[in-house]
C-alpha cells in the first residue's frame, strides 16, 4: 500500500528546475531560460553549472502577474490539469 503523501513543510517542494516549469506552463526549457534572462521570471544558476532553479515564491509572482491560471498549489505542488 503507498503512502500518503506529506505535506509538512520539509516536504514543500522550494525550487524547481527549468524543465520542471517548462512542463507546468507547457513550454520549452529554452522559454524558461529566456524568461530568466529578461527577468519576466526570477531564477538563478548553481554553483560551477549552467542549471538554473526557479523558486515557488517567484513562480507564484510569475502566475499572478501574467494572469496565467494557478498551476500550482499552495504547497507548491503542480495541480494536475
């Protein structure tokens, strides 16, 4: 039998990578790295890579300031549509 999923604050997902995003809003990584580069959504690179993360707090700005219909929950959580 599975497991419930948990929802405690450890287990709210903080930053996604571009391609976790890029399937959210039905896009492709290289949108999501252009959307980065011209700060229509905030992000930042790792250390000693080319691999960006996109924090929720600045995907829930993103959502809200380009009207796009919720595509996360409050966890941070993608919804299934």
């Amino acid at each position: 039998m599975a497991r419930p999923k948990k929802t405690s604050p450890d287990a709210i997902k903080r930053v996604f990578t571009t391609g976790d995003v890029a399937k959210m809003f039905g896009v492709t990584r290289i949108t999501v790295n252009r959307w980065v580069d011209i700060g229509k959504i905030k992000g930042f690179n790792l250390p000693d890579s080319n691999d960006r993360r996109i924090p929720v707090e600045s995907l829930f700005e993103f959502v809200e300031a380009n009207r796009i219909p919720k595509a996360l929950d409050a966890s941070g959580e993608p919804l299934n549509n």
